[in-house]
C-alpha cells in the first residue's frame, strides 16, 4: 500500500559535519536522502521505513569530481548526468560513462547519484559491475572520521552493506591507466533501454601474444549481490586464445562462471536463463578479445 508522504518528516542541516554529527548522535534514526529515486519509489509502494528523512543531496562536500595522477575520485553525490558530462572519465574509464548512460532515463540520470546507486545495493544495478573491473576503492565518512573498502568489500549479501547507521557514502575513487585493455560491459535487460537489467557483465582483459594476462569480470544479478567473478577469472587467467585454443578457453570459462552463479529467482527473470546468458555474454567478451 502507498505509503502517506505527510507521515514523513525531512530535515536538513548546513554542512556535511553537521549531518554527520545528527546521525551520530541518533544512530539509525534517520534515513538519508540523496535524489531520492530509489526512496521516492519505495515511498510510493510503501517499503519504505517510517523513519525521518536527512537531506544530503544540496551537500557540495559530496558533489565532484576529482582527476589525480593515477586516479579519478567521484563525490557520493555526483549525478549520472555529472559522469556522462566529464571528459576526463570518458577519456579514463569509458565503461562507466557506458554504465551511467543506462541508468534509467534523463530525468532520472539529472537526480540520482553514484552514492544512492551504491548503497541501494540492489544485485541487479548498473554501475556495480564497472566499479568492480576498475578496482573502485570506496571512502566512508562518519563522525569520528573516514575509513576506506575496496568496492568488492561493500556488499554483504542482498541490500546488505558494510555501512553503519553513523556512515555515509563520502566517495569512489577509480585507478585509471587502462588503455591498453580491452573493455567490455553489456547489460541483458526486457528493453535495450529504461529496463532493469536481468543480468549484466563488465570485463577488462589484458593480452600479450594471443594470452590472456590478466583478466577482470563483474556481474550484476549473478548473485544475490554485484561481484567479482573469482572463479571464472582465475580459470581464464593465462589461458590462449589463439585460434587452435579459443574454443577450450571458452568452455573453460563458462564452467568456471557457472561454478559460481547463484541468481535470484524474481519477477524480472528466472536464475536459469540470468545463469546462461551470463556465460553467453563471457563467450562474447572472449570472442571479441580474440578477434580484435
Ligand atoms: C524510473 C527509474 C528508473 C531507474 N532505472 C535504473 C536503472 O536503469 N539502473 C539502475 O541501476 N538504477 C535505476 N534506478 C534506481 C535509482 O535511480 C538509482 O539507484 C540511483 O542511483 C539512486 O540514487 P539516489 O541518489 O536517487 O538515491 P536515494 O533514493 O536518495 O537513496 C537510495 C539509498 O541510498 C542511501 N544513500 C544515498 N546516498 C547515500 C550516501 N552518500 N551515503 C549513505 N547512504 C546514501 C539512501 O539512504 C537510500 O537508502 C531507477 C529509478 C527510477 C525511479
């Protein structure tokens, strides 16, 4: 049932060490709102918790982005709009302008933030899998101070994250340097666009000599939250994909990503057709690779 929006209460505090104080001194209390496109709708289907509601988004603290020698780092509150819109990130990490690109409509890209699309922590996400193949490292900010994951660390399980009720999502901060990979993300969804994705894959690889060096792969839906494909990684790692190989490669790539598929069941799609087109997209990327 809807929930009633006057049954809500917003506040908003000047400064980011203001917030921060509020949630530290009533843990839990508040829910933080960023643009709100995830919370709006969990209002609007009443799933929403019946909390109070903390207004970060006018925070400029959490809004820019930040190119380093080495890096790029996105404030929690940067829009998709803002990443589509910058030239250093098109330039460095062209899978996530790619990823932003998807992540609903216009309208939806001009409010919702890389901070909200995180700690939403849905499986089936669009970001995740590209900040899981660039190695994103996440700053959390509370109170007493900051401490930072690897992204690969943020997710706990379904919803479930490393963030405490005192915490905010400060940054993301990308490693850059990675022309000389190749780079791969599709999304498998009802539409090519505004549709949630029923599985999607990133990939990086590195080759020398038809040898796969090194190679990245996440995935969103492939579980129950967005990972890392250990497993097909470490089976693909040092493999030929010469033409006399290519096609035991990618078995032995498929089996290792089917090792450790573990979809959900949901409305969106069965785990048995999220499980094998996740290895058909593996078999593109690796096609590809050995093409180009
Ligand atoms: C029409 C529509 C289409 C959509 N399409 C897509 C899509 O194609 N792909 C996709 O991935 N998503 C999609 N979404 C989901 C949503 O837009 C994204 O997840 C967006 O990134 C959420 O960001 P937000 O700032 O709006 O989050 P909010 O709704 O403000 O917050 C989401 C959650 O994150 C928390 N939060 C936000 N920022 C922080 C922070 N800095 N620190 C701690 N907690 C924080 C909030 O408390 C809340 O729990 C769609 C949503 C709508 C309404």
């Amino acid at each position: 049932m809807r929930s009633d929006a006057t049954q809500f209460e917003l506040t908003s505090e000047p400064s980011l060490n203001a917030v921060l104080t509020k949630l530290a001194a009533n843990p839990g209390k508040y829910t933080p709102l960023a643009g709100g496109t995830e919370i709006m709708v969990a209002l609007s289907t009443g799933r929403l918790p019946q909390k109070p509601l903390l207004n970060i988004l006018h925070l400029a603290e959490l809004r820019f982005i930040r190119e380093e020698p080495g890096s790029i780092t996105l404030g929690a509150n940067t829009t998709f709009t803002d990443i589509r819109n910058n030239a250093a990130i098109a330039r460095e990490l062209p899978l996530l302008i790619e990823s932003a690109s998807w992540t609903g409509a216009i309208a939806n890209q001009n409010r919702g933030t890389l901070g909200g699309n995180i700690v939403n922590a849905s499986p089936a996400a669009d970001n995740p899998p590209v900040l899981l193949v660039y190695g994103a490292i996440i700053t959390l900010i509370s109170s007493t101070g900051t401490r930072t994951i690897p992204y690969a660390d943020f997710h706990l399980g379904y919803k479930k994250t490393v963030l405490r009720p005192d915490e905010l999502v400060h940054s993301v901060t990308l490693p850059t340097g990675f022309a000389d990979y190749r780079q791969y993300i599709r999304k498998v969804g009802t539409r090519n666009a505004l549709a949630i994705s029923k599985i999607a894959l990133g990939g990086l690889a590195l080759v020398k000599d038809d040898t796969l060096t090194e190679i990245r792969l996440g995935a969103a839906s492939l579980t129950d939250r967005p990972i890392r494909c250990a497993a097909a990684e470490s089976a693909l790692q040092g493999q030929s994909l010469a033409p006399q190989h290519l096609e035991a490669t990618i078995r032995a790539g498929r089996a290792a990503l089917a090792s450790e598929a573990r979809p959900i069941d949901d409305i969106r799609s069965t785990a048995k057709y999220r499980a094998a087109v996740a290895e058909n997209l593996l078999e593109e990327f690796l096609r590809q690779i050995a093409k180009s």
